[in-house]
C-alpha cells in the first residue's frame, strides 16, 4: 500500500514537472516552413505551426515576453524558420504534441530567443 502511494506520487510528480532551463544544448531543432503564427489558449500564449508537422510549438505567454504576431506573420509567414524547442516530457502531454519554443529563426534573424545564446 504505502508503496503503490509512492509510486503515484512519483506519477504525479512527472506530471506536473516544469521545464527547468532553455538552453540550446538541452533544445532540439526543426526547420520547416511556417504556416501560421497566432495567439490562443492563455494569456498572450503563442501558436506556431509548421507544414508537415502535426505538433504545436508554442511560447508560453509570448506577447508578454515581446513577440508581434501580426509583425511575424509578416516578416515569416511561408518562409522557413528554424524552431528550437525545449526537450521535454510531460505526463500531462504523454503523446508530445507541444513543443516549449526556446528560440525562433528566420533567415538568419532571431524572432525570439529565451536561451540568451
């Protein structure tokens, strides 16, 4: 019993388990191009779509952190962006389908960088 506690207690703990540090040796990368850009879900929470791909990468309260939609859209809307996302798992998302932005490119200048590198 007092094990079957622990254990779910240790279930709930990766569950709720934050991203630490955005770093770029502890992101991953994928280039695509992009397809939308737009603010949903929480408080200033940023969308990015790329084609092919059937993740969601996003930034947590990203207007908040100086990110324009409509200026982003228009600087890199069908163009190719390079999008580094923190690698990351999360119980709450056991399927990996959103991707915790740490910095986004677009031909060779920086939209958003929460890596300081």
């Amino acid at each position: 019993m007092i094990i079957g506690f622990f254990a779910l207690l240790w279930l709930f703990t990766l569950g709720i388990n934050p991203i630490a540090k955005s770093t770029l040796e502890e992101s991953d990368l994928v280039t695509g191009v992009l397809i939308s850009i737009e603010e949903r879900g929480g408080p200033g929470d940023v969308f990015i779509r790329i084609k092919d791909s059937s993740k969601n990468y996003y930034i947590n309260r990203g207007t908040e952190r100086g990110i324009n939609v409509i200026q982003t859209n228009a600087d890199a809307l069908d163009k190719v962006v390079d999008i580094y996302y923190a690698r990351h798992w999360s119980l709450l998302d056991p399927f990996d389908g959103n991707k915790h932005v740490t910095k986004l490119v677009c031909g060779g200048q920086v939209l958003y960088n929460k890596t300081g590198q």
